[in-house]
C-alpha cells in the first residue's frame, strides 16, 4: 500500500497531509527516507519527523448535531466551515458517514471505523435515515396528493428511488412538517423528491439513522457513542 494511504489509515492525519510530509522529507520507512508514489508493507516501521506511526487506531464513534452552513468535509477549498472543526477534541480522525448538505441540519455519525461506514451507507444494508422536513405548499397544489407521491418510487435525476416512509407530523395553513424515512441517502434525495411533488423545503432536519436517535443533541455539539449503540 503507498505510504501516505497507511499514515491516513492509522489516523495520523489526511492523506493529503502525509504526501507533503513526504514531499518535505519528514517520512521514513526502516529508517529510509522514502519519495512520494512509494510503498510499505505491514511489518514495515514507518516514521513521520523520527516517531513511528502506530498500527491501528482505536475505534471511535461519535454522534454530531450539524448546523446549516456547515460542510460535510474535512476541510473546503472554498474557505467554508467544516464538520472537522466542529470534531476537533474528539481523540481521533474521524470521518463523516454519508453526507448531509451544507443546508441542511440535524444527526451526522462520525467515525475512523471504515466497516461502519460501509455498512452504514451502502444501500443494500437498507439503514433507515429518517429527516423531519418543514415545507411550504404552494397555492393549487393537493397537499396529500404530494404526500402520496413522496411515498411512492420517484425520478431524481435519472434514478429511480426505492419508495419512502411519509407521514404528516403538523399541518398548519400553508405550512407542514413531514417525517420521510428513505434508506438509499442520494445527494440531496429528499429535496429532489419534495421539489418532485411541488413542495417547497425550509428546513431539513436528520433525526434517526438506524436505531440512533438525535435526541437532545445541541445544534453544534457531539458526543460519544455509548456501547450499546456501537452494538
């Protein structure tokens, strides 16, 4: 495997990172200063300024509240704020599990453990993701007409969506908020698929993954998974 992949793998730091240490003559392997494109086996002693880089990482797992206006990345070219700095005391490099947009709000998983991001994010797993979504309702349109579509299979972009748990949680005039509960977690699926039935989104909120729940989370806070919800 190419030493910058192994660095980033043990939770060092980006792999990114790692290739301007190694640019910079800051990594050794046995001792040997090594070039960028190189490679190391397991058995291997890698060092970064003179201190090997441990093996594997403790496996850490955290829940985070993220705000609107805040990016699902670990760092943006554009200078906009980032999940990893809302992250930055939590022990470890920890990376996000699926992606929420930068507009919309509510429960992101954090983790190093890269078995639990396949598994939670891959459509075959079917893990429900469940978001409370506050919409406007045009004038003309059936409002459960539009409920009923949301629930059904729809065409985001050319792809056709397995179809979505809706229910009404409030109705007020012109005003609702909606909980769907979809498992396939496309880039910005269920906007596509309210903008799709003529509904118009003010505010998305993640509220459930799985079994784990948001609960009293504070917008911008996180904390770590207990065990139980790490089983």
């Amino acid at each position: 495997m190419r030493i910058q992949r192994i660095i980033a793998a043990r939770g060092l730091m980006s792999r990114r990172a790692a290739e301007e240490y190694i640019r910079d003559g800051r990594v050794t392997v046995n001792g040997r200063p090594v070039r960028l494109g190189e490679r190391a086996d397991e058995g291997d002693v890698i060092a970064v300024d003179g201190k090997p880089v441990g093996g594997e990482p403790e496996k850490v797992y955290i829940m985070l509240n993220k705000p609107r206006g805040v990016v699902c990345t670990m760092s943006d070219e554009r200078g906009r704020p980032a999940v990893s700095t809302l992250v930055a005391g939590a022990g470890a490099r920890v990376l996000p599990v699926g992606r929420l947009d930068m507009d919309s709000e509510g429960l992101l998983l954090m983790t190093n453990d890269n078995g639990a991001i396949n598994r939670l994010t891959h459509p075959s797993h079917e893990v429900d993701k469940e978001y409370h979504v506050r919409v406007r309702i045009p004038d003309g349109v059936d409002f459960d007409g539009a409920v009923a579509a949301l629930g059904r299979p729809m065409d985001v972009e050319g792809y056709i969506t397995r179809p979505a748990r809706v229910r009404v949680i409030s109705r007020d005039g012109r005003n609702a908020v909606l909980s769907v509960v979809i498992h396939e977690g496309r880039k910005r699926q269920v906007r596509h698929m309210c903008k799709n039935a003529s509904l118009s989104v003010d505010r998305l909120v993640r509220v459930r993954i799985g079994n784990l729940e948001l609960g009293e989370l504070g917008v911008g806070e996180w904390r770590y998974c207990d065990f139980e919800e790490i089983r």
